[in-house]
C-alpha cells in the first residue's frame, strides 16, 4: 500500500523490484517517527475540523484512532507491514481499517512531502533535547571533577614538549567549557528545526483554507516555514544544521578521548581507570588497553565527517523535492545514536577515573618551572629580557635548579576555574533547547 498508489491491481515483477530499491532502508528507519507522525496528524486533524473541512465527529474517530496506534507504538505492537512503503502509509492504513471513511480523509490537505518534513523536524528536535540533555550531564561531570581537582598538577605541553605547570583542573574544565560551545551550537541548530511546514503540501501549498498556525502551536514549534518552496528546502538542511552541532559534540569527545588514550599510557601514567574498563591482549598479559576512548575516537571522527556527506548528498539538487532526499535518514539516524552512545560510554567511565597526584615531583618536569622562575625574577626588578636570558643560559649549560614555588602560578592560571561563571553559560543555553516539547 502507498500513499500515491491509485488502485489495488497486483504488482509485476518490475514494480517489485522498483519497490524494493526505492524502500531502501526507510522501513527501518521510519519506525523511529511514527510516534511523531501520529502527533502530526493529530493535530492535522484538529486543524481540518477547525476550519470546517471535516465534521468533529469525524475528527473524534480520527483521534481515537490515532490515540489507540499511539498506544501500540509506545508498547512495542506496531510495524510496518512487508509491502507497506512506510510509516505514513502503514499508519493511514491502520486507522481506515480501524474506524473506516474517516481515515480516508485524515490527507485532505497534505502531501507526503509536508508530512514526512514535519515528523522529521518533530524527531530532530526530540534528539535534540536528547543529546543536549546528556551533553548537560557530561559538562556537570567535568565541573565537578574540574573543582574536585584544582589542586592536583600536571605537566602543560605544547608542541608535545613541556610547556608551564597545569592542573587535572583546568584540564577538566577546559572540556567542560568547551560544550558551552557545542551547546550553543545545539541551540543553534534546534532554533531552524523547531520551524513548523506542515500545510506547505508538496511545496506548493494547498487550495483548502489550512490554519497554519494553529498546527504550529498545536505542536509546540517555536515558528513556522512561511514560504511553501522554502520548507522543502529545508529538507537536508535541517539535517545539516542537527550534523554539524552534534559534530561540534564528536570533536570535543573525541579529543578529550585521544588525551585519556595518552595519559593512560605507561610512559605517561597520569590517570587510571579500573581494569574492567580497559581491554587486555591475547598475547601481552601487561597489556590495560584504552579501548573506549579508542572507539569513541574512531566514531566522533566517522560523526564529523557526517555534515560533509549531508551536503554532497543536497549540494547539487534544484529546489523542490527529490528522491535523493530520502538518503538523508541514513546519514543521519546512524550520527545521532553514535554520538548517544559516545556520551553516555563516557559518563559512565568518567565516574571511575583516577588522577595522579604527584607528577610533577620528578626532576624531569625542572624545565616546567622557568617561566615561574622569570617571574620571580622580575617580581625582584630584574628586567624581563634579563631574566629570560638568565633562566635560559641555565637550562643551555645544565645549571637551572627550580625553586618549584608555584604561589604566583597558583593565585593565577591553575586555580582560576570560573567555574560559576562558566556554569552559568552552560545552563542559559541549555535552557534555550530544555524548555521545550510536546
């Protein structure tokens, strides 16, 4: 059964073959928006009988219909049926079959093209809040163990060669200020999705008198896409914009991973995590190796290269809609629970992670401890250029003995986390994708 289908005459074998080529993997996929097409049409529905085209008693049958396949949905009780296109059909199919006419009028003013853009939109905004949600607690997670460790010191680098004294500290919140970011970003993208087109039909509107606004508020979008050829536009680039935040995501996860992966290192030893969260060798008994943080890696780098795949698939494509566009689930239903998955693998490490807190004792860590001793020595009015090429001819010559007196260092950088301040970006953010819902 399809929603563009005219009669019910049996297939020839080419039709079966287009079919299962054209399907692709949307049976599978379109499981995930049921839910949100039945939202969909309710309050289509709703708006149909406000406007006079259909009765309330038919809208009546309608909702109840749609109420008892939301119910099947939730408990796990509603598919899509073999030779059922997708959702959208499966679903019509369902409730005329339940409550009979009615059903059949459920598409009065709709195109599939308006309707699988609005329970894409409804969808990206649920993950939306999903990941923003579990972004939130990883950025909680980093804060406490920012504070928790202000005071532990590790080696700063840059250009892998030692560089200043750090702290466990700033390292954590460094990540941690680094989701404000993606969290803007997330913000950022959920403000183009939470744009209602439902009522622009296949792109160019629809002769009945639909209340576009009315749908709009029934389903909890912040706007609506006025003109009608644009919201199919929107089809890819709202995808986009969700890839391209949830990229931001994958590019601080996967850093952050890379940085475990060289902390736990035997050369290195900075921090621990309890053997059952490290994997062994089959020949190596030694062997503690960090394979979540390798695999995050691995997938953060697949979900950035995402939002490039999103723009090959729509870069080239004229306005209105195009098959193509079907594609668009499969690049990024896969991103969205990778980077799920990554977060949530992350949080749950995180709560057993153990820093080494006495680093910096050895004497192969003196040179970290130059720049304190200029400082001290301009402190005591010693020009800055002749404190540099003093400290500078002791390292050269093998003399520089370090005081390691950090006071200077700690009133300053190392124990300076603006932790408020930077919770307070975080949770204004936040709130801007929170509030939301239906």
């Amino acid at each position: 059964m399809k929603l563009w289908q005219k009669s019910n005459t049996a297939q020839d074998d080419r039709a079966l073959v287009t079919e299962r080529f054209t399907v692709g993997n949307d049976r599978h996929w379109d499981m995930r928006l049921a839910q949100f097409d039945v939202q969909a049409s309710l309050a289509h529905a709703e708006m149909l009988a406000h406007v006079g085209i259909i009765t309330m008693d038919e809208f009546e049958q309608i909702k109840a219909g749609l109420t008892e396949i939301l119910s099947d949905i939730g408990r796990g009780a509603f598919e899509i049926e073999e030779h059922v296109e997708d959702v959208h059909s499966q679903i019509e199919k369902t409730l005329t079959e339940r409550i009979g006419e009615a059903g059949k009028k459920l598409h009065t003013g709709r195109s599939r093209n308006d309707q699988v853009l609005v329970d894409i939109k409804l969808y990206l905004r649920h993950e939306l809040r999903q990941v923003a949600g579990m972004v939130k607690e990883l950025f909680d997670r980093w804060q406490e163990l920012s504070e928790q460790h202000k005071g532990d010191l590790m080696p700063g680098y840059t250009h892998f060669q030692l560089a200043m004294p750090s702290s466990f500290g700033l390292w954590f919140g460094a990540y941690a200020e680094s989701l404000v970011d993606d969290m803007e970003a997330l913000a950022a993208a959920y403000k183009v999705v939470d744009k209602n087109p439902l009522g622009s039909g296949a792109g160019y509107g629809s002769a009945f008198p639909l209340n576009r606004l009315m749908t709009t508020h029934l389903l909890g979008f912040g706007e609506m896409n006025y003109n009608s050829v644009y919201a199919q536009m929107t089809r890819g680039k709202s995808e986009k914009a969700v890839l391209t935040a949830i990229s931001g995501v994958a590019a601080t996860l996967s850093r952050f991973s890379y940085d475990v992966c060289l902390y736990m290192s035997q050369q290195w030893g900075y921090i621990s995590f309890p053997d059952s969260l490290t994997t062994g060798s089959s020949i190596m008994p030694h062997k503690k190796n960090p394979d979540i943080f390798e695999l995050i890696r691995a997938r953060c780098s697949r979900i950035q290269a995402a939002p490039n795949e999103m723009t090959l698939l729509c870069n080239n494509l004229p306005s209105g809609y195009h098959r193509d566009m079907q594609l668009t689930k499969d690049i990024t239903f896969p991103a969205i629970d990778s980077i799920k998955d990554c977060l949530a693998i992350l949080l749950y490490a995180l709560r057993d992670v153990q820093v080494r807190r006495d680093i910096l004792g050895d004497e192969i860590f003196d040179h970290l401890f130059s720049v304190e001793e200029i400082n001290n020595l301009v402190v005591n009015k010693v020009p800055f250029r002749d404190a540099y090429k003093s400290v500078g001819d002791a390292i050269n010559n093998g003399t520089f003995k370090p005081s390691r007196d950090l006071s200077h260092t700690h009133e300053g950088s190392i124990s300076r986390l603006c932790t408020t301040e930077i919770r307070e970006m975080m949770d204004r953010t936040y709130a801007a994708i929170s509030r939301h819902g239906v």
